[in-house]
C-alpha cells in the first residue's frame, strides 16, 4: 500500500498486535544497545585517563580580581576524589618516561574524536527513530510500539548528553562545531516534548 494514502481509523476496535521488527525486532534493539554501551565505554575511558576535573571547562578568568566573575572555579570534590591516584601516578612516571604526557594527549584527542562522532551517532538516531514514528502515526500504530519508539529516542538523547558533559572545552573552542548540532538538539528536544506528551494518558 501507497505510504501516501495511508489512513487509520481511530474509533476501530484494533486488531491483535502484530510484530513489527523495524521498531521492536532483535536487530533494532542490539543496534541501539550496542552504539550506546560503545559510547559509554568511550566516555569512561576519556574520564578515565584524560579527564581533568580541576580545570575549568569554560576557561573563564575567575579570581577576586575580576569584577566580572568573582566566583573562583571549584571542582567536583568526588572527581577529585576519584582520580587522585591518577594524578600521583602521573607524578611519579612523569620523571621516568618523558613522552607520558605527550603520549597522555595523544589519548585524549582520539577520545574526544570517538566521543564527538558518537555523540553526532545517538543525536542522529534519537532524530531518525522519531521522524520515522510520527510518519507511521497516520496508518496507525500501537501504544506498545509508540512507547518504544519515544523509549529509544529517550536513550539516545541521554547517552548524547551524556558524551555533551565531556565535549564542553572542545566545543567551546571550535564553535563551528556547534552550528549544526545545536537546531539538532532543539529539534530533538521538542520532539521528545511532543512525543512523552502524547504517553501520559497510556496505563
């Protein structure tokens, strides 16, 4: 049947529900699970070994002495708790292997390269899934199905924002980055709105 002419009539008793592998099948729930374990395993690994936490994202210049911003920039006491022995490992091999801290930024770049596409990857997805649901809703669809399409896209934006937590710097210093991922964010954010209004009256 032409997609183009497709109807559905709501006031119809509904059939029994029917499979639909393009939004609940193996394939669909393994290709989600997985880019979003990867992206976590990315995210861990940056935090890991190339996270700073006492360094201000934002570079702002904090001090009494600036009448702008007063405030000095204080860490995550549990970060910094966290990664103490990183530090003081990195204080002890730094004197026996010079190229650390050289080998250390190298790490980090291809951290937050992996982490920018992965990010771009779940924004992607979280865009996709729902631009396809809210096209399949004129020839109908079932509650079970609807909720897991707003479910995917749900763990895609989070699993985005969660890589977003670590790219704060590298955004902030290549604003051209941010020109086509932001109207993504603001589109998937109000779909999202639209989508979760839709499953308060679901039981």
């Amino acid at each position: 049947m032409d997609s183009g002419k497709c109807t559905h009539n709501c006031s119809q008793r509904p059939d029994r529900l029917q499979s639909d592998p393009d939004i609940s099948g193996i394939g669909i729930s393994l290709a989600y699970n997985i880019t979003a374990f990867l992206a976590l395993c990315v995210v861990l690994s940056y935090y890991v070994i190339a996270y700073r936490p006492e360094v201000d994202p934002f570079h702002r210049a904090t001090g009494p002495g600036n009448s702008q911003n007063p405030h000095v920039y204080q860490p995550n006491p549990v970060d910094m708790r966290l990664l103490r022995w990183r530090a003081k490992w990195a204080r002890t091999n730094s004197q026996s292997n010079p190229k650390l801290a050289a080998r250390t930024r190298r790490v980090a770049s291809a951290l937050t390269t992996s982490m920018l596409m992965m990010s771009d990857l779940q924004l992607l997805t979280g865009l996709g899934i729902l631009t396809s649901g809210f096209a399949r809703l004129r020839c109908g669809m079932s509650t079970f199905h609807w909720q897991r399409i707003v479910n995917l896209a749900w763990f895609s934006s989070v699993t985005h924002l969660c890589c977003l937590t670590f790219l704060r710097e590298h955004l902030r210093r290549n604003r051209v980055l941010q020109i086509w991922r932001i109207p993504g964010m603001v589109a998937l954010t109000f779909m999202l709105m639209v989508a979760l209004v839709t499953t308060l009256s679901y039981e």
